[in-house]
C-alpha cells in the first residue's frame, strides 16, 4: 500500500532526551511482552477500541482462555488496564505511548510484508 506524503515526521513524545538503565531496562520488559503475535492483535484491538474478554476473542480468533491469560499478563505489565461495567470486564490500552508503539511495528511490519519501500 502505498505511503501518504508526510513531510515531517510523526511527533514523538519522548521525557527525556537520554535513557537511563531503569527505563531500558523497563522498555525490554515491554518488548518482550509484545513479541508474541496473538499479544500484538489484541493490543492492536484496543488500540481501535476499548473491549471485553468476548470480543477480543472473536476477533482475534483466538481460544477464550487465551485471550484471559494474555489479558492478565499485560495487566499485571500497565500495559492494559480494566474496569467493570456491568458483569463485564472492559479492557483498553494504557496509554498513547503504548499505542503508537502497536501501530509503528505494524506499520513497520508492512514495509518487510509488502516490500514497500523504506522511508523516515
Ligand atoms: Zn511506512
């Protein structure tokens, strides 16, 4: 699919202009939760809308179960957080950081997919 021209960069929000070890240390732990296909989809989910156990299951393809355990690994991270409403459990992205992140890894992955070519 080809690029929109985008003449600048996309902003990144960054707090500090040089990383410390914690915060390495802190971002290793969420690559490595992310590096886990059904994990990234279901970030991905979110990152369009915020959804329960169900949904995500349905959407994702995969196994109820599954999806539960994931969930609350990546809560128990502060990558998802949950609130109840009703009898359900409603789940959403963290933050924007976390979102941008999902999104520009797909995006990145599109580039190794389709061969489209690299740009900054
Ligand atoms: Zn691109």
């Amino acid at each position: 699919m080809p690029e929109p021209d985008r003449p600048t960069p996309a902003t990144v929000h960054l707090h500090r202009p040089v990383p410390d070890r914690a915060q390495l240390d802190a971002a290793s732990r969420v690559f490595a939760l992310l590096s886990d296909p059904t994990r990234l989809h279901l970030l991905w989910l979110l990152s369009e809308n915020e959804a329960d156990v169900s949904h995500l299951a349905q959407a994702s393809g995969a196994a109820r179960p599954a999806v539960s355990q994931h969930l609350a690994k990546l809560r128990l991270a502060n990558l998802v957080r949950s609130r109840k409403e009703g009898r359900r459990v409603v789940y959403s992205l963290r933050d924007g950081h976390l979102r941008n992140l999902v999104l520009e890894a797909l995006s990145h992955a599109e580039h190794k997919v389709t061969g489209d070519p690299w740009h900054s």
